[in-house]
C-alpha cells in the first residue's frame, strides 16, 4: 500500500471533527494536572466540544455540503451518448473470514445502481469499475463486479480497474482504459467536484452524473439537534475540501 495513501488516512482520522475534538480534549484534559494550565485547559476542553457539537448540527452539515452538491445537478440520461460509464468506488464492509462475506457499503451501491442503470439507458457503453483494495482483502471494483452481474449486467460489459487507492490513481488509471472514447462519470455529489477535476487533469473531460445527495431540507427540530446522522455528512464534506487542497497544494488538480 502507498505510504501517501496510509499517511493520508492517519492525518484525516486527526483533522477531521471526531478525531480534532478528541485530541483537543485530551489535551485540555492533561492540562487540568496542572495548577498554572487551568485556564488554557478550559479553553482546550471548550473547543473540543465545539468542533465536535457544530458539525453535529444540521444547519452546519448543509452549509458544508451545498456549495459542493451544487455545482453539478443529476444527470438527464435522455439523449445522453457515452462509450463508457466509470462508477468510482466508495468502500466495502467485509463481515466474515472470506472475500465472498464482503458486501458494498452504501456509497458504493448507490454509485453502481446509478452506473447500471446509466449503463442500460446508452447503447453500447461498457461499464468501468473502479476502486482498490485499500485495507481489504477484495477491492472495490471486484465486489461491485459481482453486485453488478447479480443486477443483471452481463460480464463481457464490465472493465475492472483494481489497482488504485485513491480518486488520483482512479483518474489515472481509467484514461487509458477510455482513450479518446466520452465517458460518463458517477459518484456521490459530494465527492464529484473533486473527482471531476481530476478526471479532467488526467486528460479526459467526464459527463458527470452525480448521486447519493447529502443535502436534507428537512426542517423539523431535529437538524437543530447533535446527531451522528449530520457529524458523517459534515466529515465527508470536509474530507473533499481536505482532498482538494492536498491535491491542489501537489499540482494535481
């Protein structure tokens, strides 16, 4: 596994508003032994709270997603023409002690249902699946594979690319699988900003088709309370601008 992919995990497990809280507690909380630090633990130990209570809140939540959701709307299929769907994979759960136990995690199965059915409305197109193993032992690609043949997709339509680890070595390794050809790109909405300049720099100008939408309008007491239901949609939000800056920051968006 590339150092840069393991150390980019590490580093978002710490940035991120579950892991900064924590360490912002632990810090404040160290502090309190000492009778000169009472103040700055206070205010260690009140930050921590903050950053883990805001992006537990609806409002929050939205405010970080919409500005990336935004920018591209759902794909109209009608009249669309593409030589290649490419759904990017989102992760898998493995529950058990062999690859047959592995099953899509949501993202990723919302992404391939949109693949499919994308892949059924254009003539022609072949479906590319990507996505690495990471830290599993089945990658991506070959578990949405077999989910897609199961949906009915037939085998000799279906391209895998099992190689990369990240959305980079996605865009990488999908070029010359398309070539010249026009291809059509799914992803969560979220992640599709990211995703699309990428594509782009790798040479290739994608149709994006975005799905799995995180907005909710909804606009009950709810979204005004801390849920772990809007701390993971405020995480992937600011897991894109974290990939965005690292990727701009290396030249490579």
């Amino acid at each position: 596994m590339p150092y840069t992919f393991l150390f980019k995990k590490i580093a978002a497990a710490f940035v991120l508003p579950l892991g900064f809280s924590l360490v912002l507690l632990l810090i404040g909380l160290s502090l309190l032994f000492f009778r000169r630090r009472q103040r700055a633990a206070k205010v260690f130990i009140f930050a921590g709270i903050l950053a883990l209570v805001l992006p537990s809140l609806g409002p929050v939540a939205n405010m970080l997603v919409q500005p990336l959701e935004k920018q591209y709307p759902p794909l109209d299929l009608s009249g669309t023409r593409a030589d290649f769907v490419a759904v990017l994979g989102g992760g898998i759960s493995e529950e058990g002690p062999d690859k047959a136990a592995a099953a899509l995690n949501r993202a990723s199965f919302i992404r391939l249902a949109e693949g499919v059915r994308a892949h059924r409305s254009i003539p022609g197109s072949r479906l590319i699946l990507s996505g690495g193993s990471g830290f599993s032992r089945v990658s991506d690609s070959e578990v949405m594979a077999e989910t897609a043949i199961r949906m009915g997709v037939s085998r000799k339509d279906i391209i895998l690319e099992s190689k990369s680890a990240d959305t980079e070595d996605q865009a990488r390794l999908v070029k010359p699988i398309v070539g010249k050809g026009r291809i059509v790109l799914v992803t969560s909405a979220v992640h599709m900003p990211r995703a699309m300049a990428l594509f782009r720099k790798a040479g290739m100008e994608p149709v994006p088709a975005p799905v799995d939408y995180l907005q909710n309008n909804s606009r009950g007491p709810r979204r005004y309370l801390p849920h772990a239901f809007w701390l993971a949609k405020s995480e992937a939000a600011l897991n894109e601008y974290l990939g965005m800056a690292w990727s701009t920051l290396r030249g490579r968006i």
